[in-house]
C-alpha cells in the first residue's frame, strides 16, 4: 500500500515537472507583454533639448516638402493618433498613397520602420518619407537651401549641430530626436501600471481579456513585448480596400513603387494585390506579409491594418475570429479562434489597456518667418 502510494506521488511529480518544462518551453518562443524599456538613443546622434526643439520645428515645417504643403505633420497629426484618421495616407497632391498612414508613436522602439520594414532607423525613415516621391515628394537640395534662407534656422542648426548651414542629414537627425519623444506614457498606461505592481489597474473584463490574449486567442504569438509587437512578418489573407483594382492612381503608385525597388516588369504590370515584404526581398513566400505593428495606443490609432481596411478594434476581432481571410502565404497561426461575443469584449477591453487612458498631443511648435535674403560676404 505504502509503496502504491509513493509510486503515485513519483508519477505525479514527474508529470507534473513535465508540465512545468512545457510550460517554460512555450514562454520561451517568444517574450511576454512588459513595460516599455527607456527609449534607446544612438551613440551617433544624441538627444539634446535643442536639438528636439529644432526637430519639432522640422516635424511641422511645410518647407520640407515638394510644393511646400506636406509636412510630416500632415499626415501623422497628433489629434488623430498622430496618423491621418484615413485608411489609405493621403498622399503627395496629384498621387493617391496605396498604404495606412502609421502612428508615429513609439516608432522610437521599432527596428524595422515601414509596413515592409525598409529603414531600420528614425533617421532613415525621415528622409524616406520626406523625399518619397507620393509622400513628401521633396528634392533634397532644394529643401536644404529653403532653410538656409530662414535666418532662425541657421542659427539653430549652427547651435545644434555646429555647422555654418543647415543641412538635410542634420535636419532628419533633429526630426528623429523629437520623434525619439512620441511615446507612450507608462504612468498612463493601464496594462503598464498592472505590470509594474499596481493590481487595481486592470479591472475584471480587461484581466479576462488579457487571459484570452495570452491563451484562447493567441494574440501574444505575435504582439508580444514590450513593444506588443514581434517585428516579423506574415500573410494574414486580408481583404484589399475599396478601390485598389479600379482607381487607376492606386494602382499607378502601387506598381510606380513596385518598379522604382527592382521588381520585374512582368510581376509589377500585372499587380492585383499589396505584394508587401516581396516588394522587398523578391522572394515569392513574402507575398502579402506585412510587419506586425505595435498595439500600445491603438484605442486612438484606427483605423486598423496596412490597408486601413477596419474602422474599429470589433472589425479587427471579427476578422481574426474568423479565422482570418484567404492569402497567398497565409500564416499557420491565423486560425478560427470560435471566441463568444462576450469574450471578444472582454479581448478589446484589455487591448485598449495597452493605450494611455487619454491621447497624446504634442502642441503646435512656433515655426520661423519668410525667407530672408543671405547676409553679404564678408570682406
């Protein structure tokens, strides 16, 4: 009996160690939701109050821009979860975007920048946005010399970076620093609070909900750390939005774009569909997938996905719930998740968690006069 009863008790611990160790396993594969660390700033271009001060300036500046009308604020706005509130960007004047406009907030954290993760840096998504020919349009020289004509800038950009001039590589370093301060703040933050020790934070529906994220809806598979967002890609079989096929300036841009990045002609001239991270690497299983974006704040960020395809969080639950749409390379972990209406409430109520209780907003930046005529050579 005595020795039924250890063999019993041997088994159940070895079970339960098994537990344990697959347990541990699955945490491993990928880091689980946390605070967002301190925001990481390069050795070669660090943060200064002035230097943050000039690159809100440059955020706002009209001038840097083709025609003078497409500042980087135009179409990431602060009032509209500092991206433009369409489900396709609005685009140079003359040209229609073919993407959603991004939220700006906590790029600072992101390593792959664009919905294809072409930059990798602020300082190279700056100038990739503000020369993109349906984006900013702006001819680099011409953009350099406008500032150089506008006494203040020259004097901020002589203390910024000590040079006489203002140049374009010192202007997108300075829009970087301040773009380095659109993040979310933690004390504000209901899920960060939570995580930090405050138990009171997240009340029931969203502590139900954030159960779902991490089990029965496997939300955390791919939106995980701090970040929520593991910055790979993947096919998730979405619909295309009104009007890619039959607009004909979409479809210039789309495959202008496609052409400009080296995919051949006989691929771009027949484009029906978002080609994604091929755009990129021209490897035929990258058709359709797109980089994970980040969940913090998308309570104010809709609408939702690459193409702005869903106007609210209940159409992006709907989606996934359904197990997700028909892709080329359709990612294995989109499956029917079969999550009851109250579940899916309560799943919203904890991504909106992961969103500061109010938006942030940054104020207009007071900007510099009218050109001025440079000051004579000295003799």
């Amino acid at each position: 009996m005595k020795n039924s009863k250890t063999l019993k008790l041997s088994v159940f611990a070895a079970s339960f160690a098994v537990m344990l160790s697959a347990s541990a396993a699955d945490k491993d594969a990928f880091p689980p939701l946390a605070p967002l660390p301190p925001v990481p700033i390069p050795k070669d271009n660090p943060q200064s109050p002035e230097k943050i001060a000039l690159g809100k300036q440059l955020f706002w500046e009209n001038r840097l821009s083709g025609d003078g009308s497409m500042p980087c604020v135009s179409c990431h706005l602060p009032s509209l979860g500092w991206g433009d509130g369409n489900p396709i960007s609005r685009g140079y004047p003359g040209t229609k975007h073919w993407r959603n406009s991004q939220t700006v907030i906590n790029s600072a954290f992101y390593n792959k920048l664009f919905w294809e993760g072409s930059v990798t840096s602020l300082e190279g998504q700056a100038p990739s946005a503000a020369e993109g020919g349906v984006a900013g349009n702006g001819d680099r020289s011409t953009m350099e010399m406008r500032l150089r004509f506008i006494p203040e800038y020259v004097e901020s950009f002589k203390k910024v970076f000590g040079a006489p001039w203002p140049r374009m590589t010192d202007a997108y370093r300075a829009i970087a620093a301040y773009e380095r301060t659109i993040v979310s703040d933690a004390t504000k933050v209901p899920f960060d609070r939570y995580a930090k020790g405050d138990k009171k934070a997240l009340n029931a529906s969203q502590l139900a909900g954030m159960k779902l994220f991490n089990g029965k809806a496997g939300c955390v598979q791919c939106h995980n750390g701090p970040l929520a967002s593991d910055q790979r890609f993947y096919d998730l079989g979405l619909p295309d939005f009104q009007g890619f096929k039959d607009e004909p300036l979409y479809q210039v841009t789309h495959r202008w774009e496609n052409y400009q990045k080296g995919v051949s002609e006989q691929k771009y001239r027949h484009a029906d569909m978002d080609y994604g991270l091929y755009f990129r690497t021209k490897n035929a299983k990258d058709l359709g997938k797109f980089r994970t974006p980040s969940l913090r704040e998308v309570k104010y960020t809709a609408p939702y996905m690459h193409n702005g395809v869903f106007a609210t969080l209940q159409e992006v639950v709907d989606f996934y719930d359904r197990g997700g749409g028909q892709g080329t390379n359709k990612s294995p972990l989109i499956k029917p998740l079969n999550l009851s209406a109250q579940e899916k409430k309560e799943l919203i109520s904890f991504i909106e968690a992961l969103s500061m209780t109010e938006p942030l907003i940054h104020d207009d930046p007071k900007l510099p006069g009218d050109y001025q005529p440079l000051p004579a050579p000295v003799k």
